[in-house]
C-alpha cells in the first residue's frame, strides 16, 4: 500500500487556505491507524515546509514526480492512494483544440495539473492494482479525464445546509491564475494559460499543452477499464469548501470533505 499526500495553504498569498495542510496531516494518520498503511510508504508535500512533515513542496513537478515514482513501484495488488487539498479550478481549451472546460488543481507554483496529467497516471497503474483519488477542491468532479466512475456529493437536492459565511471557497478563477502567471512569464495576461505555463516550467508544464497528448488519446480506448476511482468533493460545476476552526479548542481548520472522510 503506498499513498501520496499533497496539502496547499498558499500561505502569505491572497489566495490563503487554512485546513488543507491539516486535512493531509489528519489523512496521513488515519491511513496508519486505521487502514495499516507503513508511514514510510507515505510521502507528504506540504507548502509550509518541513514544519509538517513535508518532504518536499507541492510544486506542479514535484507532485507529479511523486505519483510517477508511486506508481512505479506498484505490483499487481496493490493498492494506491493519493489525497489531494487545495484550490481547484477550469482551464477553458485553446482554439482548436475542441470546445468546455478542462479540470485542474493549483499546485503552490500554479503549474496547473489537469485531468489529462491524471490519466496518465491512471494509466500507468499495473493490471490488477488500484488508484484511489480524493481531491478537496473546487470543480474536481471530472479530475480523472474520461474515467468511467465518479463519486461525489451534490448539492442539488436541497437537504444539506449551506456552509457558513466564514468559509472560503477552494477555487481560484482562471483569469486569476492567468494573472499570477503573467506576472512573472513575461507572456502578455491576454493569452491562453497554455502559453504561460510552457515559457515558465517548459516539460514540466501540464502534458495537455504538449503533442504527445493527442497520440496517447488514439492509442486509448474510451471508457477501458482501469483501476482508477475518484472521490470529489464537488461535482465539476460545484465548490468546495475550506472551513475555519470552531470555537472548540481541539476544532481545526479543514476541508469540508476531508473532514467527512477521515
């Protein structure tokens, strides 16, 4: 059993979270105690550093790098975990390149990763082996592209309370990840986010702004069985929700959903 953590606080940021680093940590010691994970198969990314246990920051790479090595380690078997806490958000396609909206979640460097990275990922997973993905995130409802089934809760029915005042939203609207960029790739805020993303991480920039992605797609069957499984906190069209701390001295702030999972 082997398990990949990643919690963004952004902290410092005008975008600051306060429970994802507390919703990984929570997670971390559930899979030991409840579910007999080994800690040593258990890597966490934090973006408060070592402070947490963090072995390294959840850049975009960094976390992509983590489920790679994952999942090369993986046997026929096993079982694969990987908890995701942060903002989330939808990367309209570029002209050309069809039409909607992709799903992605907002490492602490915005080197965006989105549902084609996660694919992949599924993808590699060896025959017989399991990949289960939590995400507590805005519009996570479609992270895992065209896989066959996603769970997540909906709001639709009225029965659940609305959250209250004092939580933020995990989202982060595109043209505010386009701004951050801009700021610092020195490619004009007009363009699309593909544009920002390849002048300042080059490889490491998402594989949906890269040729080989419309090769692996023919190669793929739509729909084939694989051993991914995702759990989202909202559906793609839906929020998600970062709770502050209760008045209760042992009450922490978390994520909404990672709460009613650990």
């Amino acid at each position: 059993m082997l398990a990949t953590l990643v919690g963004c606080n952004y902290g410092g940021t005008r975008y600051e979270l306060r429970g994802c680093i507390n919703d990984v940590l929570a997670m971390r010691d559930t899979l030991v105690a409840r579910f007999g994970f080994a800690p040593t198969d258990i890597t966490v990314l934090t973006d408060d550093g070592p402070s947490s246990g963090g072995v390294l920051l959840p850049t975009g790479a960094n976390i992509k790098r983590a489920l790679a090595d994952m999942v090369s380690r993986a046997a026929p078997g096993d079982v694969l975990f990987f908890h995701y806490s942060g903002h989330g958000t939808l990367v309209p396609r570029r002209h050309g390149h069809g039409h909607g909206v992709d799903e992605a979640i907002v490492p602490c460097d915005f080197n965006l990763i989105i549902d084609v990275d996660f694919r992949e990922v599924v993808d590699r997973v060896p025959q017989g082996a399991t990949l289960t993905m939590i995400s507590d995130s805005c519009h996570s409802g479609g992270l895992i592209d065209q896989e066959k089934e996603q769970i997540g809760p909906s709001v639709d029915g009225g029965d659940i309370a609305a959250p209250p005042s004092t939580t933020r939203r995990r989202f982060l609207p595109y043209g505010a990840v386009v701004g951050h960029l801009s700021a610092t790739s020195g490619v004009d805020a007009s363009h699309h986010v593909a544009e920002h993303l390849l002048a300042l991480f080059g490889d490491d920039a998402s594989a949906k702004f890269h040729g080989h992605q419309q090769q692996q797609q023919r190669r793929r069957r739509r729909f084939h069985d694989d051993g991914g499984v995702l759990l989202s906190g909202c559906q793609t069209d839906e929020t998600s929700a970062d709770v502050p701390a209760g008045e209760d001295s042992n009450s922490k702030a978390c994520g909404a959903f990672s709460s009613a999972v650990w």
